[in-house]
C-alpha cells in the first residue's frame, strides 16, 4: 500500500517536472524570435541576403538540387514551389527570389532526422529567377529556376 | 486565437510527410489600403517550429513572401504511428499558436 503512494507521488512529481517542462517549452519561440535573421530578410538583392544569412555568397552550383516550380504562374500571390535536396547532411534550405523587393522568402532548418525535402507557396512579384540555398557541411550549394509571372502578387 | 494550424502527418515506411496549412493574412506590408490610401502594416509568421518526440525536426524562418495562409509540407523519418507532432507559429506582432496532432 505504502509503496504504492510512494510511486504516486513520485509520478506526480515527475508530472509536475513535466509541466515545467512544457511552459519552459512554451517561452522558447520568443527566445526564438530575437535570432530571427532580420538583416537577411531586409536585404534588397540576392548576394546581400545570401551573405547576410550565412555570412558568405559564395555558392556552387548543384545538380542535386531538385526544384519543382511552374514555368508560368498565373497568380503571382500562389506559387506553389517544392525543392528537394539529394545532398546528403543537408543542414537548411533557404528559397529566394530575386526580384522581389526582398529577396530571402524563406529558411527551412532541417532538424535531426529530417529530410532534404519542402514545399510551400510563395509570393512573386514579377517574372523572375528562383533561388535556392542548400546549406550542407558547411558548404553552400544552390539551385536556380526562372518562373514567369502574368500577375504580380505584391500589390493591392 | 483559434485554432489557425491544420496539421496531417502520415508515416510512408520509414518516412513521415507532414503537410500543414495555416490560416494568416500574411500582409507584406506593401500593400495599400485603397479606400485610406494607407499602407497596411506587415503582418506576417517569421517563425515556424515542428517538434516530433521533443526534437525539433523543422525549425523555419519566414520572409513577407511566403503566400497567404501558407502551407507547408516536409518529410522526416523516425517516428512510428501514434506518436505526436507538435506544430507551433510566432509572427512579428508576437502571436502565436500551436498544435499537436497524431501521426497516422
């Protein structure tokens, strides 16, 4: 009997950990937010923005890079955009897109066990070249691809 | 806020695809209001967290590019069905949301 209470308490405690644990948990997006790179995202060119980023533009151009995007989208507002990197200990993904006012749309960090592989829509204000960053033992690779916009999805 | 992250993951063999979409304006704050001729303040999601078993499995930066209610698809390997994807969102005005979902 005795040392079933014990057990409960103890598993409580434990439970009480837990709970810590969580809001703990629940504070780290906002420690998250100071390192979102702010001088990346607000740079105005391609080179720039890849510097910021990574601290060095110097790319090499891979054909492991896999990028799916249409040759002419309609809506620039949805373009549906899907990269796959085959390079292996591929660390993060960034998409950017050189003729929007700011160029860096995204960076996908891979964490562990994570593929080299992500898809999402993007904004394209005019017709322009699609670039992708592969950041992978600690080297840059990229990828580039022109998509033609008929409507621009920057505007009103 | 209610609920904004819609999250399906789904184990293929060893792999699990996980496609989300997210209900946010995404305002890239370039953008006029054309009754005021005012500009609409950005307001946008700079940081997406996916956690699978307490491992953050991908952890994304957003720019004011990415569409409107944006969706989001990748894959990950390691997790059995069952298990829980914890999904979570911050934007630039301090909102945030978050989701847990079963892997199927």
């Amino acid at each position: 009997m005795n040392t079933k209470r014990r057990s409960f308490i103890k598993s409580s405690a434990a439970a009480g950990a837990f709970g810590v644990a969580v809001s703990a948990g629940l504070i780290t997006p906002r420690a998250v937010m100071a390192a979102w790179p702010k001088a990346a995202f607000a740079a105005t060119d391609v080179d720039t923005a890849i510097n910021n980023a990574f601290g060095s533009s110097a790319t090499t151009e891979s054909s492991d890079i896999a990028l799916k995007a249409p040759e002419i989208a309609e809506n620039g507002a949805v373009v549906p955009i899907t990269v796959t990197s085959k390079i292996a200990g591929t660390e993060s993904i960034s998409l950017l897109i050189s003729k929007n006012p700011t160029p860096l749309t995204a960076t996908f960090k891979m964490g562990k066990g994570a593929e080299g592989f992500v898809s999402t829509r993007v904004k394209m204000s005019t017709t322009s070249d699609l670039v992708v960053v592969v950041k992978a033992n600690g080297k840059l690779y990229s990828a580039k691809k022109e998509v033609k916009v008929t409507i621009g999805g920057c505007g009103g | 806020m209610a609920k904004s992250i819609k999250v399906r993951a789904k184990v293929k063999g060893e792999t699990t695809v996980v496609k989300a979409l997210i209900s946010h304006a995404m305002e890239t704050g370039q953008r006029k209001n054309k009754k005021t001729g005012k500009m609409i303040p950005a307001h946008f999601i700079q940081e997406v967290t996916c956690s699978h078993n307490g491992n953050d499995v991908l952890n994304a930066d957003w720019g004011t590019a990415i569409s409107k209610n944006p969706y989001l698809s990748f894959k990950f390997n390691g997790a059995k069905k069952g298990d829980t994807l914890k999904m979570s969102w911050v934007d630039n005005k301090g909102e945030s949301d978050s989701v847990e979902a079963k892997i199927k």
